[in-house]
C-alpha cells in the first residue's frame, strides 16, 4: 500500500498554533462507520453522544519540560536538546539539532551553571552527561515544554498547563497524548453522571509520533517502540466491558496501541510492557469499538491508524469535510469520534 496513499493538502491556516481561549471548548466531528453519517457537535456535547456503559481508556502519561536550551563555552553558540530516556542519575538518550554539529566531546552550559557534556552515540541520538544529577523536578524548573514542530513558536508558560491532559500523573512523554487534551474535570463529571466508566493507562508518547512514514509503501516502515503500563483496576475494566458486550472507546491513538498490543487469548495483560505495533489497513481490532482522536498529520502512522479502523476513503473524505468547515488540525485543534 502506497504512503502516498494518505495524503492530504491542509491550509497552513488550519495548523492550530495555540490551544482554544478555554480547554474543553473545542469542535467535534463524528463518524459512523456503519452508516458513515457524519455530525458537527462540540466535545462538550461528549455525554449526550455516548451510551451509559460505555468505557473511555484515557492515557495518563504527563510530559517532561524536555527541551533544554543551553550555550557552547567555547564559541557562545545556542545548543538545544529533548531528552528522551533517562539512562542514569546523570545519563540521558537525547535529540540533538544541528545533530551533525554535535560530536562526542562536544559540552554544553545550561542557565543554572549545569554543564554536559556528549559522551557517546545512539544511532541517530546522543549520550548527555550531565555534572549533576538532571530528574523530572530539575526539567519542571530549567527544561521547556516540547512542543511539535508544526508549532511555529517558542513555548509560552500556557502550554505547561494546556500542553497537560487534566488527568496527567507518570512522566515520561517527550510529546503529549493529544486527544486527553479537550478533557475538563467537569466534562469528566459529567460523563460519569452518564453513566460513562473510565479507565486510565499509561503510554510515554515518544518522538516517533511526529515522524511520516519515509518509505514509499507503508509496509516497509519501522515502527518506533513505546512503552505502556496496564494496572489490574485498568485491565478489570476492559475485560469486563468486553464481556458485557459494552463499547471500549480509546482516548488517543496511544490508548490504542496499548489495548491492542496487550490483549492476548481474551484478557489485558497486567504491568509494564513495550509495543511496536503498527496499525493500517487490514488490521482486525481486537478490543476497541471506538477511537475519540485528534485530526492527524499527512502520511503519518496515526492517520493510517484511524483509516484502519473507519476506512481510508471514509476518512480522507471526512477530512476534507472538516477542511470545508474550518476545523483546526493536530495537537491543538478540535477532535473526531469514531464510533
């Protein structure tokens, strides 16, 4: 199957550079796979859409302030990192720009007087040594938050909280679980008083959910590996909804790699684990029976993702729609449900 296949012409326009004035009050399109009926709503208008029953699997995952701006001693030159994985107290896997430029040896002073230095390299990445121990509390401080590149500005100190599900508890996403994005504490109550369950894991969203797929069919990509934790009480809930015949509706794509990565022989598998998965036309779904998502980036994995699971045709024609009527696009813009 041809990448080319799933693209898409968006007016730059449309790009969603920062949140709406108020978290929650973003627009909705919903789709009907069987009837492919499509509605143009608001997120607030969630618990009147959905059935008492049905099971929402948020993603909890909280992102680091990752992105550290810091100076060359020697030549006084901007350098900047996203720190990836924390390898030691002082260790970092990190993303380097001008990675060419960034050789071992290379060290790096940060606005605090913290200093690394790069000590080896991981394919296309970089080993920082930091000369002090660098953890969440220290990024919280001194790191910003890493915002997609499609976003043409700085960070601002609204995006540390907009940036944030509601919900956000285990730190470790260099990106944040989009779709989490459009939840209000109220919006969640009042969904429970539906009647709607739900249900949080966690997935640390990594830098590959930014890449489009390269190769000319979709086939021969390589999947970037994440990786997901699934409690008992999370794990209960799934497994019980499925066998009492109500909806499991994953919140973002990332819920949906870890569901589906997870199941096995009927049942979630409890603890931490790591997925791959790469979803796309003709995938079987094994646990959802929707998806409450963002509009995705051209010729990326998760627009093949949410083609796989209404139809490529479905889709690319609701975004068109969706283009039509001025809905914005990626991290920041408004939302779909597929049911």
């Amino acid at each position: 199957m041809k990448t080319s296949n799933f693209s898409f012409d968006l007016p730059e326009r449309l790009i969603a550079q920062r949140p709406v004035a108020k978290r929650g009050a973003s627009r909705l399109m919903t789709l009907d796979r069987a009837s492919h009926e499509r509605r143009l709503l608001h997120v607030a208008d969630l618990p009147d859409i959905l059935d008492a029953g049905d099971l929402l699997v948020f993603n909890n995952s909280r992102v680091r302030k990752a992105r550290l701006l810091g100076t060359s001693p020697n030549t006084g030159a901007r350098v900047e990192f996203l720190l990836l994985k924390r390898l030691g107290e002082y260790t970092w896997q990190a993303m380097a720009s001008r990675s060419k430029r960034r050789r071992i040896g290379s060290r790096c002073l940060f606005a605090d007087g913290t200093q690394a230095e790069i000590t080896g390299l991981d394919g296309e990445y970089r080993i920082l040594c930091f000369d002090a121990p660098v953890d969440d509390a220290w990024l919280d401080i001194h790191g910003h938050i890493p915002l997609p590149p499609y976003i043409k500005r700085p960070d601002a100190p609204e995006d540390g909280d907009r940036y944030q599900t509601v919900y956000a508890k285990s730190a470790g996403s260099a990106a944040a679980p989009t779709a989490g994005l459009h939840f209000t504490e109220t919006l969640l109550a009042r969904l429970t008083e539906r009647g709607v369950e739900t249900a949080f894991i966690t997935l640390h969203v990594g830098l590959g959910t930014f890449l489009p797929v390269r190769t000319d069919h979709i086939e021969d990509h390589t999947m970037h590996e994440e990786v997901f934790s699934i409690d008992e009480k999370a794990a209960s809930a799934v497994e019980r909804a499925k066998a009492e015949g109500r909806r499991v509706i994953a919140v973002g794509t990332t819920s949906v790699r870890a569901l589906e990565s997870a199941w096995t022989d009927g049942r979630l598998a409890r603890g931490d684990g790591a997925t791959a998965i790469f979803i796309y036309p003709g995938y079987e779904f094994k646990v959802i029976e929707g998806i409450f998502t963002n509009f995705h980036t051209p010729e990326s994995t998760l627009l093949m993702l949410v083609s796989a699971f209404a139809g490529r045709d479905f889709i690319l024609d609701s975004y068109c729609e969706a283009i039509r009527h001025e809905f914005r696009f990626f991290s920041y813009g408004d939302a779909m449900l597929i049911l």
